[in-house]
C-alpha cells in the first residue's frame, strides 16, 4: 500500500501525453524491466535484489503500468523509454511506503 504521488513536470520524469491513464499494481512475480541506462532488462526481483530493497519493502512496491506496459517502478526506475523529453510533459513519481506500527507492550 503507501501512497504514490505523480506530480507534473516538464522534460523530465515519466513521459506523459494527453489522454494517457496510468495503471498502478503490485508485483505479481516475473514482472521484467530495462531501467533507463541499463543495456538489458532483467526481471524486476533481480534488479530488486541489486538495489538491496528488503524482501518485505518489495511487496508493497506500486508498478506503474501504460496500456499493459510497464513504465515505472515506483519511485524506483524509469523504463527506458519512457522518459519525457525537452518537449513532452513529464511527471515525477514519489512512492511513500506502508509505515510500521511496533506495538511495545
């Protein structure tokens, strides 16, 4: 859960174009990426893995999806591709994860 924010940006972050819908989801396993600067995708558990995200912290991750594509992960990763340009609208992801409750009784 948490909550995701897209804020508008201008030539930079996720591409966006009129009339676009943003799908999010949670991972469901075997979801592939190619982050932008990477020269090959990898699946998203691996990349996960590298980056040193808790096993708990992934689950929770939103997928941004674009008419059944995968564009983002969360504030993670951009797909490559999939960033705006000097000449397209953008928006700039900010994932803020499910808070702990610790309950000391």
């Amino acid at each position: 859960a948490g909550f995701i924010e897209v804020r508008p940006t201008h030539g930079s972050g996720l591409r966006v174009d009129p009339g676009d819908t943003l799908e999010v989801r949670l991972r469901e396993g075997g979801e592939r990426c190619r982050p932008v600067g990477r020269q090959h995708s990898q699946t998203l558990k691996k990349l996960l893995q590298e980056a040193g995200v808790a096993p708990w912290y992934r689950e929770c991750l939103p997928l941004l999806y674009r008419d059944g594509e995968l564009v983002a992960v969360a504030d993670l990763w951009l797909v490559d591709g999939q960033q705006a340009d000097k000449d397209h609208m953008g928006a700039e992801i900010v994932w803020r994860p499910p808070v702990l409750e610790i309950n000391d009784t």
